[in-house]
C-alpha cells in the first residue's frame, strides 16, 4: 500500500487528517528520510496539505 492509498482509505473511512506519528506506525517506510521524501512529494502534489509545517522537524 502507498501512502497516498493509506490517506485516501482513511477520507473514506471518515479519517481525514493524520498524524507523523500515524504514518510511522504504518512500517511503510524503511527509513525516515524516504517518509520525509514522500511526505513533501504529496504536499507539492497538493495531495495532502499541512495545517502546521511541523513535519519536516523533530518535535
């Protein structure tokens, strides 16, 4: 499963946002770096959207 099809199942299911920490929990991303990459690839995509640009820190 991509990211992409994870966010768009859970709109589905009525799960429209999401966390950093929800998308780890996931195990789909070997490394953190590949996370970040995807993350930013679905926000310049307009894809997702970031209520608070936080997630490319380490809170």
């Amino acid at each position: 499963m991509t990211l992409q099809k994870w966010i768009k199942d859970r709109a589905i299911h009525v799960y429209p946002t999401f966390s950093i920490e929800d998308v780890r929990n996931t195990g789909m991303y070997s490394s953190e770096q590949i996370l970040q990459n995807e993350l930013s690839r679905l926000c310049a995509n307009k894809t997702i959207t970031m209520p608070i640009p936080l997630f490319t820190r380490h809170i």
